[in-house]
C-alpha cells in the first residue's frame, strides 16, 4: 500500500516536473521571439536618423545650395545625431536593465514650442519630395508625457503620412486638448488603409499587400513601436482611412 502511494506521488512530481520543464522551455522560446522583434524594432529606429545623416550630407555636398537651406540642413544633421546618441543610450540602459519593454519618464511639456520643433526637425523630408506639411495647434497647454517618446511617436506617424503620399501632397497635423487629454490627429492624402487592416498594422513586422513593401521600404515596425509607446503613456491609438484618398491617425494622450 505505501509503495503505490509512493509511486503515485512520484508520477504526480514527474508530472509536475515535466509540466515545469515545459513552461520553461516555453518561456524561452518567447524571450527569445521577442528579443528578436525588439532587436528588429531598435534597427528600424536606428535606420530612420542614419537615413537622414546619409541624405542630408549628400545634399551638403552641391554647390547650389544657399547660405541659409545649408545652415538648415547643418541643423538637421546636429539634431539627427543627438537623436541617434539617445537611441542608443536608451538602447544601453535596456541592456544593462535586461528588459525588453520601453520605459518613460514624464515631464510638464508646452504644446506649441514642442510640437513645432518636431515639425521643423521633419518638414525638410517633405519638402525634398515635393511634398507639404501644415500644423495646427488650436490652443497652448500643458501635456505630462515623455517628450522623447511623443516626439518618437509623431515622428513615426509623420514618416509614414510622408512615405505613403504623392507629390504635392499635404499632410495635416492638428493638436489640441480634449476632456483633459492631449489629442494629436495626423491626416494625409496617401494611399489609404483597407479598413480590414486597420488593427493589423500596429502588429510587429506587419505591412500589408505585399507589392507595397518593395515600393515603399520599411520593415512594418514603426506602428508596432508608436502603438507600445502610446501604451506605456496609458493612451490609445486610432485609424480611419478611405483607399486612394487617404488616411486619419489619432493618438490621444
Ligand atoms: P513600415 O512603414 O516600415 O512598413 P509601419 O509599421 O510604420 O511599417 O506600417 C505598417 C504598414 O501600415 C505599412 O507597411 C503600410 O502598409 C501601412 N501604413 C502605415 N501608415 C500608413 C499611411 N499613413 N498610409 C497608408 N498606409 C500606411
């Protein structure tokens, strides 16, 4: 009688032993996907400032090019290093804390001096495609968010507003303050979104119709990132869009 109970003990501690080992592995295998989405995530934002660099150094290189566009684009390029420089700052301290997951630390921000130092920082990539950008900020305030993610955020969006438009294009940008809460809508007149994609394209590695991707560039990681951004905020991301006529982003803070 002991021996059977014994036994049965044992089988159930197998039992346990091996479910434990299972979830181990399990747990692995999931640290290591996602190690791999993060570390494809933190190239995608490196590759956006380096594409800059690389762009805006060619540009430098023309002889008919005036004092001032010049000293425009000598900023640009400060600004896209200082950029970069905290990328992979934020990117060592991720390292060191051994964690996959954004981390932000919020401060008191003025709406019109922020938001128009993220357009001035973007619209020369508009204007070298013949492309047009306005921004509306209806009212100053107050925002308690992270200024380096927000501007991640918005950057994102507008890349995306500039990657998906045709020439001559505008791409609105309007923010104002709504029950308490920031609100920054960015509309384009780009190829649109098919409504079945909507919740998709905030996934990692996601792009939808394939003929796109070799058109357009990217690796699908900038809404995944934009979306995990706005999370860590508490906020919520929305999209409506209308094939070939356009698409309307709404990130509400
Ligand atoms: P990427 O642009 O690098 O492919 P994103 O995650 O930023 O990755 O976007 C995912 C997909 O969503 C894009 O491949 C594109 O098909 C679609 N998309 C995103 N923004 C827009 C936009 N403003 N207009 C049209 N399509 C868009």
């Amino acid at each position: 009688d002991f021996r059977v109970k014994l036994t049965h003990q044992s089988r159930d501690e197998l039992g346990e032993l091996s479910k434990s080992i299972q979830k181990l592995a399990d747990d692995l295998e999931h640290t290591k996907k996602e190690r791999m989405e993060f570390l494809a995530a933190i190239s995608h934002e490196l590759r956006t400032p380096l594409t800059y660099l690389s762009g805006y150094s060619s540009v430098l290189k023309r002889d008919d090019l005036s004092a001032q566009d010049r000293q425009r684009y000598v900023s640009i390029l400060e600004e896209e290093s200082t950029r970069l420089t905290e990328l992979v700052k934020n990117l060592f301290d991720l390292a060191q804390m051994g964690e996959t997951t954004f981390t932000i630390s919020k401060e008191s921000v003025q709406s019109s001096p922020f938001f128009s130092n993220v357009l001035q920082r973007v619209e020369p990539s508009f204007q070298l495609e013949e492309k047009y950008l306005q921004l509306s900020i209806r009212e100053e305030f107050e925002m308690f968010v992270d200024p380096v993610r927000v501007e991640q955020i918005v950057i994102n969006l507008l890349d995306n507003a500039r990657k998906y438009s045709p020439i001559g294009s505008t791409t609105r940008m309007d923010v104002f303050l709504q029950d308490g809460l920031t609100v920054i809508r960015i509309e384009d007149e780009g190829i649109g979104i098919h409504p079945l994609n909507f919740e998709l394209i905030f996934e990692k590695l996601v792009r939808v119709e394939k003929s796109r991707s070799r058109e357009y560039g990217g690796a699908g990681l900038g809404l995944a990132i934009v979306k995990e951004l706005v999370d860590a905020h508490g906020g919520r991301i929305e999209v409506i869009s209308d094939v070939g006529k356009g698409s309307v982003f709404t990130v509400i803070l």
